[in-house]
C-alpha cells in the first residue's frame, strides 16, 4: 500500500483550456480522445505520432509539433501529460512543468504524477471514476469491466431526464423535500421505467409526482420488495436485488439468510429477525404479513428477504396476497432457488438428455408426521425429484420410491449448505443414504435430489471448499 496520503478525486472542466501531451504513442493517443471530448485546446509534441493523432492533427481537432519537446512547452499551459516511453524525458518534462507552476501526469510513474486518470464508466452526463492511487492500475480496469455490466444503459437517460426536471423541481419543492423526492424518482418505479425504455410514461409519471410531491411526502404509502436471496453464496444474488437491499429501511429475514448477505443490506436499515426454520418459528405467518403490512403503511420501505426464491416452497404467494388486499404497493424479485444452486454447486444437471428429461421440486415437510405425496409419479425412471426440507422425512421418502418401484441402488444424494463454504455432499443409493445421513451431526440446510443425474457429480463436481471431506460416497 502507498504511504502517501490520498489523491483528491475531482472533475475539471477543460473546454478551451491549453493543454500539452509530450509523446505521441497509443497512451497518449487514449488520453488525447478523452482530452478532445473534454474541449481542451490540444498540443501535442513529438518526433513520431500514433496515426489517430496525426487524423485530429489534420482534421484541426489539435495541433502536432513535430520534434522533441524542450522546457519552454510547458508555459502557458494547464496541464501537462508527459507520455513517452523515455523514463529521463518524462522527468525533464515534469521538472520544468513543477518549475512553471502546472500541474503534470507521467506515464511512467504514478508517484512522481502530480493527477492521476481513472478508469471512467460513463452514462451521458453521468461519470463513475475508479481509481487506485496508482497502487493497482489493472484492478481499477477490472473494476470498470464490472461496473460496465452492473450500470444499465439507461443510467445515462434517467440523468439526462433529471437534469431537464432539475430547474422545476428547484421551484416547486423547498430543499428539505428535495432529496427525498429525487430519492424516490431515481430509485423506484420512475427510474424503472426509463430502464424499461418506457421513456413518454416515464416523463408523466414524473409530471404526476412533481404535481402532488408536497402532499405526497407527508402521507405516503411505502413498498414491500420481496426478494429472493438465492442458497447462500451472496455472489448468486441478482444485481436487483442488492439495489433494492440497498434502498430499504427496515428488512423482515428469515433464518436460511446468511449472515454474509445481511451484510450487503443497507447499514441504517433496521433489521428484524422474524424466523423460520422448521418448528422453530419466531414469528407466526399471520405476524409477518400484518407487520409488513403495518410498516409500509408508516411509509417504510420494506425488504422481505427469503431464502432461495421466494415463489419455490417459500410462502411468498401467501405474503404478496395480504398486501395486495391492503393495497400495498410490491415487487417481487426471484432468486437462485436452492434447487438450481446446490445442483450447480454438486456437479449435478438437474436435466440431462440421457438420464432426466424432466424435474419435479417436491416438499418433504412432514405433517403430523406422514408425507402426502403423488409417490407413483415421483417413483419414475428418466427424471429429477429434488425434496425441500427432507431430512426428517429422508427414511419416509427412500422407502417410499422404493416401494413405489425405483431400485434400492436408484441414486440419490444430500447436499448441505448448498453453494456456501460448508457445503456438504452425501452421495448414496435409496436403500443406503438414510443411514450415511444418520452417521452425521447436520444442522444446515440440507436438499435431497434422487435420479440418475446424481452420478455425474463424479466427474462434474467442482466446488470443493477448503476444509470440506470430498464427497461421502463409499463408506
Ligand atoms: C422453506 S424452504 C425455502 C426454499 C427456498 N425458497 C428456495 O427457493 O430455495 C427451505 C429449504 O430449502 C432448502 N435449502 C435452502 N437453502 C439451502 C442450502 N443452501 N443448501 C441446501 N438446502 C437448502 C432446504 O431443503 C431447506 O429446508
């Protein structure tokens, strides 16, 4: 890590402003575009000159000096670039550019640089830099990479389409509304819009909350965002997710939500933890739904956030109907099932044109201790049957298939803690899994899935966590 104190970040305006790049290479030739865009009055000099310099030098866009540069280029100009593949020419260049008071760049040394350039994603008018101090250059560009994929197009119109609002809003609003109106344009249903490309909506809608913001404010109504928090891993959450993770104030958890995810929900929100793991519930259903109901009606914007998805075995149909009848404004947004996670996750293909042509998500929640399923249906050959919540009901669900007419050596298999560091996998046969599984102390949550396809976790397993035994298949 650098010792130096931090750079300040800091935008410039340079239209028309003189600036001077010493070399004409394919670095200086990147910084001269983004000069060029900025409306900097251009000077370039160098003996030698990257074609794409030479073009904007006859197209007029700079002027190119032919020849090594001296001391006295630097007067007069704002900022100095010194861009050559020359370590002692740089040093010169930048010494003279000190003398004279201007600030200067090195491509050859970020410390001897008086700015540095980020790495810039841009939307329109909107700018995000990335910088490393000159540390770690190359993570700044993955950074940016990333950035690239995580900020829609759209950004860029949802800014422009603030700025042509900014001067109304400034009139109609007194500052202490203005934040919080801005905050739910640009972060709600407006902002949704504009992203679905619904732009003309998207401008009424805007007309429509400027025209009642001041009522508005006082009495609104909140939302609930039900959101699917995938098996585990918080890298499996969907970028959806984690903008609305970050926009709530108070979040409903249940207990399947690792901790790791929590920790990606926004620092102010409160957070209440309202249960449900099997028998263990701390909230009754009917609580959950009415406390949901309570806080978006103070206005609150609620996250309810469920393990998985919340339309697989989660009760998330359950949840929305209450607020659909209370007239609490939703969203629900899926999430990696443990089902498609923990297959992903063992090496097994929930469908393979060999083995499964179909798969069936099945609950082996007990009830009053006897399971109700279709077994004739589920005992056939040429398909997938992934149980949620099986591990009471593993010896119940094994014998069944059996009986039902799957083989005793019909492959099945447990996966425990799915997708995270302490993911588990039990592999076995319906007549042998019940008693590996008993041999093992396992308080995580825990998926069966039987069929074929389980055999090919032997040579398309690939998530093996430090510290984790390779799979348990042969005791
Ligand atoms: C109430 S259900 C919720 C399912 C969730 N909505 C989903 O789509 O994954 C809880 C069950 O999901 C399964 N489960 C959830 N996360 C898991 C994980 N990381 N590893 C294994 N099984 C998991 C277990 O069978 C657990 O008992």
């Amino acid at each position: 890590m650098s010792s130096s104190p931090p750079t300040l970040p800091l935008f410039i305006r340079l239209a028309g402003q003189p600036v001077l790049v010493v070399g004409g290479g394919r670095v200086a030739a990147r910084r001269i575009e983004r000069l060029i865009k900025a409306g900097a009055c251009v000077t370039v000099v160098a003996p030698r000159a990257d074609t794409r310099i030479q073009a904007w030098h006859e197209a007029r866009r700079l002027v190119w000096h032919e020849r090594a540069a001296n001391a006295a280029d630097v007067d007069n100009q704002r900022l100095v670039f010194a861009l050559t593949d020359d370590h002692v020419a740089n040093a010169d260049i930048a010494a003279a550019a000190r003398a004279a008071g201007v600030l200067v760049q090195r491509a050859d040394d970020a410390d001897g640089s008086d700015f540095l350039t980020p790495a810039v994603v841009r939307r329109e008018s909107l700018q995000i830099a990335i910088a490393s101090d000159g540390t770690a250059p190359t993570l700044a560009r993955i950074l940016r990479a990333r950035l690239e994929a995580w900020v829609p197009r759209a950004y860029g119109e949802l800014a422009t389409l603030a700025g042509a609002y900014r001067e109304r809003v400034r009139q109609r609003l007194p500052q202490s509304q203005r934040a919080a109106f801005w905050l739910r344009v640009l972060d709600g249903p407006i902002a949704e819009q504009v992203f679905a490309g619904r732009l003309s909506q998207a401008r009424q809608a805007l007309d429509h909350a400027l025209e009642t913001a001041q009522t508005a404010a006082e009495g609104d109504t909140g939302e609930v965002y039900l959101v699917g928090g995938g098996p585990g891993d918080p890298d499996l959450l969907t970028f959806r997710a984690l903008r609305l993770m970050q926009r709530a104030d108070v979040v409903l958890y249940d207990s399947l939500i690792a901790p790791a995810i929590l920790d990606l929900v926004d620092a102010d929100a409160e957070r209440i933890h309202v249960g449900k793991r099997a028998s263990r519930h701390t909230l009754p259903q009917e609580d959950i739904n009415a406390l949901m109901v309570r806080l978006a009606r103070a206005g609150r914007r609620v996250l309810r956030l469920k393990g998985g998805d919340p339309f697989v075995f989660g009760r998330g149909g359950e949840e929305i109907s209450q607020l659909a009848e209370a007239g609490i404004p939703f969203q629900v947004v899926p999430g990696i099932t443990a089902a498609s996670g923990c297959a992903a996750y063992a090496g097994i293909p929930l469908t393979h044109r060999d083995y499964a042509q179909s798969v069936t998500f099945v609950t082996g929640h007990l009830k009053e201790g006897a399971l109700d399923l279709s077994w004739q249906q589920l005992a056939q050959p040429g398909q997938t049957v992934v149980f949620f919540m099986a591990l009471k009901s593993l010896p119940i669900i094994c014998a069944a298939l059996q009986t039902y007419g799957l083989a005793a050596d019909w492959p099945a298999a447990l996966v425990i803690d799915g997708t995270t560091a302490r993911q588990r996998l039990v592999v076995g046969t319906l007549a042998d899994l019940p008693a590996r599984a008993a041999r093992l102390t396992i308080d995580g949550p825990t998926l069966l899935i039987v069929g074929e396809v389980v055999r090919l976790h032997e040579t398309l397993g690939w998530f093996r966590p430090a510290g984790v035994p390779e799979p348990d298949s042969r005791t």
